[in-house]
C-alpha cells in the first residue's frame, strides 16, 4: 500500500516512489556504439532499451505536430526540448511492463538531466559511458548506412561539438557523484561487450545497490 508520500510523488511526478524503475543512463558521443551494445545488455541482462533518438525519430513519422521542428532539431544535430523528450520516454516507460530501463542518448545536457529528474523523481542507478575518439566515431556513422538524415559529415561535426560543449558537462556531473561506468569504445564489438558484461556482472551490480 502506499503513503500518502507516494501518492502526492504520484500527483507530482506520474510516478509513485514505490513504482520508480531502475534507469541506467547510456552516453557517449554520436557512434561511440551505444545502440550496438544496449541490444546486447537487453539480451544478456534483461533490460529494456529506450533510445531517446529513436523515440524522437518515431515521433516525426507518427506525423505528430511537433514532427517538422524535431525533423529541423535532428538535421542540425541540435538538442530538442526536454519537455518534448521527457514526455516521450515517460510514456515509453509507463507503457511497459518491466522494472529496468537502459535510457540511451539522454540526457544530452544540462535541461535534460534537471527536467527529467524533476518530472519523474528518478535518479539513474548509473551512467554508462562509452568513451571513443572522434575519428573512429566519424569512420563508423559514415559507414552506418541505415538512411539516417543526421549521418553525413556536416552534421556529424555539429554533433560532436554539441556533445562536447553540452553532453560531456552531464558525463563530468555524474562523475563527481560516483555514478560513471566508463567503458573504452574503440575496439571491436565484442571485446567492448566483455567491458559491458563486467559492469552489470551480479558482483558489480551489489555495488551499486
Ligand atoms: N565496437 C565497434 N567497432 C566497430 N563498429 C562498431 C562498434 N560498435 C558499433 N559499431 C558500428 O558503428 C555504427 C554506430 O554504432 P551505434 O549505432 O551503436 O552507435 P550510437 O552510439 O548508438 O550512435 P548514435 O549516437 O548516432 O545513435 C554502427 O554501424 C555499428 O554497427
Ligand atoms: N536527448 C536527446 C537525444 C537525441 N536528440 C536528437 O536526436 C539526434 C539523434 O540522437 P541519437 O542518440 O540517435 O544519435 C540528436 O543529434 C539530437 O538532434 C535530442 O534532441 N535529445
Ligand atoms: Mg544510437
């Protein structure tokens, strides 16, 4: 049953404390491989991936009203508004029916991170971070080849100087609580998995709790 502060949290937040899941935080820079490994860590560890992006992408070909201005955001590999993405990972979340969540590419900065944690009341578990230099970021999106509109050189310099200038701040606040899991990207696929592995291995997760 729950208290009567949880049943304000839930007037407040849509969430009651009690219900909160547990998040994990997924960052690196634009190709640095998280997508890749989230469908690995579903699958070894039972999360449910929810990809900010894909969120965002979704909601342009659902036609939704504010379609064009993420379509213009996305194209000039600019931040959209937390209002806009929040409410789209909050429903993504309610509509599912699991307790663990890995929120891919967000937050990307500062407004994310305060909105989010403002309107839902959750704190990530912690943040795993895929660390890779911009070259091999820059030879993978190049090569990714899914007809992604942002995956062409001028908007992927766009989107390395927003990470640097506006998502690395978010990395460096977690940091200093103690909350970075940083895995190093730059090498293939499955000796990053292995890094993965370790973080959520049964040892490494006592540590968290
Ligand atoms: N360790 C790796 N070595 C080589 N190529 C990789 C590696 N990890 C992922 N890739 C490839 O690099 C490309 C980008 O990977 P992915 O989509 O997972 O990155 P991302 O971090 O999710 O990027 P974005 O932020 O743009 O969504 C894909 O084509 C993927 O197959
Ligand atoms: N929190 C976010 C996440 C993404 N975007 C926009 O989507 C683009 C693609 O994101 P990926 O994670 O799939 O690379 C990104 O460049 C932003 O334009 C956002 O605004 N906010
Ligand atoms: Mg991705």
């Amino acid at each position: 049953m729950g208290s009567i502060v949880d049943a304000a949290n839930k007037e407040v937040n849509g969430t009651a404390s009690e219900k909160r899941p547990a998040v994990i935080f997924v960052l690196g820079g634009p190709g640095s491989g998280k997508g890749t490994q989230c469908a690995y860590i579903v699958e070894y560890f039972g999360y449910t991936h929810l990809s900010a992006g894909d969120l965002l992408r979704a909601e342009i070909k659902s036609g939704s009203e504010n379609g064009t201005m993420i379509q213009n955001m996305i194209k000039e590999g600019k931040i959209v508004p937390s209002e806009v993405t929040i409410k789209l990972l909050q429903k993504a979340i309610q509509e599912n029916g699991n307790d663990k969540f890995l929120i891919d590419g967000f937050p990307r900065n500062e407004e994310n991170r305060a909105a989010f944690e403002k309107v839902t009341g959750i704190e990530p578990k912690f943040v795993l971070f895929f660390d890779c230099p911009e070259e091999e970021m820059e030879r993978r999106l190049l090569g990714r080849n899914q007809g992604r509109e942002d995956d062409n050189i001028e908007t992927i310099r766009k989107r390395f100087k927003v990470f640097l200038e506006s998502s690395l701040p978010v990395i460096q606040y977690y940091e200093a609580k103690g909350k970075v899991r940083k895995i190093h990207a730059a090498k293939p696929i499955e000796d990053v998995l292995q890094e993965v592995k370790a973080v959520f291995s049964p040892e490494a997760e006592k540590v968290e709790a």
